[in-house]
C-alpha cells in the first residue's frame, strides 16, 4: 500500500493529535479526528487546537467516547480510513493512581475495541501511542526496545504496556499491522497545561512557585513535538507488521536544566518549591532511538534548546 490518503486520529483534539492532524492535512490527506473532550483539561484550549484543522474541508471531527461502539462506528464511517494514528488515551501518571479502574477501561478496553473494529472494517494500517513510561524504574539506560518491561510502577504505565500486548494479539491473529510507538515526554506548542515545561514557564510568567518533586535531579529524554509528528507520518507511512519503536530525542535533561532553560529564555528568576518524590514517578527516561532509525530513518533534529525557545514564543503569543 502507498502512503495513506485518509486518516483517522483518534485524540485529534489534543497537543500531538492536533499537531499530526495539521501536518497530514498539510500533505493534502484527508483527516477523520475522533475525540470526546474529555475535561483532563479545559475544552476550549482543544477546541483552539483544532481551529485550522477545522477550517480544511479535508478534515472531520467526530465527537464521541474510544469505548462507545456507535462513536467508533461513525469515525469509521466517516474515514474509510487506509490508516489509524490511535493517541486517544487517558494520560499522566499520577492521575491514574487515583482512577486506576477508568484508565484500564478507556486505555485497554477503549483500544481493544478499536483494533477489533479495525479487523472488522478492513484492517487499515494501525500506529499506536505507547509511552516510555512502560520501562519502569531505571538506573542506567538508554532504554531499548527489547529491554524487559514488565514492572510497570503506575497503572498508566500499566495499561500502555496492555496496549502493546493487546495490540500483538490482533496481529498474530488477524494479520493487523500494528506499530507500537513509545513516546517519550513531548513538548513544544500546544504542550498540555499539566505538563513540566508549560506548567512551569506559566507559574514563572505568574510570579508563582515552582513545584519541583524531589531535588530536581531527575532526568526526562524531552522530545519536540514536530520530531514526534515527522515519526509518527513516517510510521503510518511504512508497513512493520508488528513493531515497538522508541520515539525520543535520545538526550537527557534534568529538571534543574529545564527551569534554567526557561529562565534564559523567559527572562524570570524562578521560584522553586521543593516538594516530596511522587509516587509512580521514575528518576529517569532516555531513549535509544537506533532502531526507529533503522526501520523508518526517524532522527530527531530539534535540539532541547532551540524546541524551548519554540514553546516559549508560542506560549507568549497566546499571552
């Protein structure tokens, strides 16, 4: 098959989803968005997200839930998709130690239901959103993909590695060409408000405390969006069968860098909280990226610097 025509996102509303909609959109694809708006955050910053996107009469929004077979019909219905970019998910860490029942439900039931659809309406192509998290707890690294990743230490981390294992049994069975994608922490516009660098930089613009958890020395392989999105075409693009690749920048940086970073950039003195370790947080993420690259010549470009300064005048823009 060549490059996918018509695609279904689902998630499209969210910081990738709507990132990837924008770029396939841009190619001159048609793009099948599926999204429930669940309120993890606020609507309207995902509405926003989908504004150019929504503008493209190449592009549809489905509004409906991943685990109701009607809303899964329809984004089928709609697309006829030749591929499906699954990022539709609960997310964070810490928020599924208190709703571990919710994230099972939508992350691994939500996901086997769109797989067994997918079988059902002609096996299209399947580039599924994993997470880094699935390594655990780690003192060395990089991390490779056939390191064992069977001590999750958060029901998040828990349900992505469900996913993965989940998501081999639709291929051993069904022939379903499943990648397996482990992205490791995104950034860059449109970053969620959740999130280390955009929750910091606007506690910092707010003259407000910075939470840090522990002595900031922990240590996140920090991937810039547009790296991400180029992967995530190029996964789409490329028949594996069945593979788990890392996506990340293949770089570590501390939390202690990342407020220095902004600080350069944002012109503000931080204010650091130091606050206790949380739990489900692991001291280190880092990827290494040598076999994306050998299978679909995925290369992070963006360096942490330069993706920083990027977010920052984004995030100035909307101020």
């Amino acid at each position: 098959m060549s490059a996918p025509r018509t695609v279904l996102v689902t998630g499209a509303a969210g910081f990738i989803g709507s990132t990837l909609t924008d770029r396939l959109l841009a190619q001159g694809r048609r793009v099948v968005g599926l999204d429930n708006f669940d309120p993890y955050y606020p609507e309207p910053l995902k509405r926003d997200n989908l504004r150019a996107a929504s503008a493209n009469t190449a592009f549809t929004l489905v509004e409906g839930d991943l685990r109701d077979p009607g809303a899964l019909a329809a984004a089928f219905d709609a697309a006829e998709p030749e591929a499906v970019v699954h990022l539709a998910a609960l997310a964070g860490v810490r928020p599924s130690l208190e709703r571990p029942g919710d994230y099972a439900d939508v992350n691994v039931t939500g996901t086997s239901r769109l797989l067994e659809l997918a079988v059902r309406r002609g096996s299209p192509r399947i580039v599924f959103a994993s997470s880094s998290s699935v390594y655990g707890e780690r003192e060395s690294g990089p991390f490779r993909e056939s390191d064992p990743v069977e001590r999750p230490v958060s029901p998040y981390a828990a349900t992505k590695r469900a996913g993965e294992l989940v998501a081999h049994s639709f291929h051993h069975d069904h022939g379903l060409s499943v990648s397996c994608i482990r992205i490791f922490t995104a950034y860059g516009p449109r970053q969620r408000p959740d999130l280390a660098i955009r929750k910091f930089a606007e506690c910092m613009l707010r003259g407000e405390n910075l939470p840090v958890y522990g002595d900031g020395s922990s240590l996140r392989d920090f991937t810039f969006v547009d790296d991400l999105v180029e992967g995530l075409v190029r996964a789409l693009d490329t028949d594996l069968g069945f593979d788990i690749l890392n996506f990340g920048a293949g770089r570590q940086v501390s939390v202690l860098e990342v407020i220095q970073t902004l600080e350069a950039e944002l012109g503000v003195r931080a204010r650091i909280e130091h606050l206790p370790p949380q739990v489900g947080d692991v001291p280190r993420t880092w990827a290494d990226v040598s076999h994306a690259e050998a299978r679909l010549g995925y290369r992070p470009r963006v360096a942490f610097e330069e993706g920083v300064a990027r977010f920052v005048a984004w995030l100035k823009e909307r101020c």
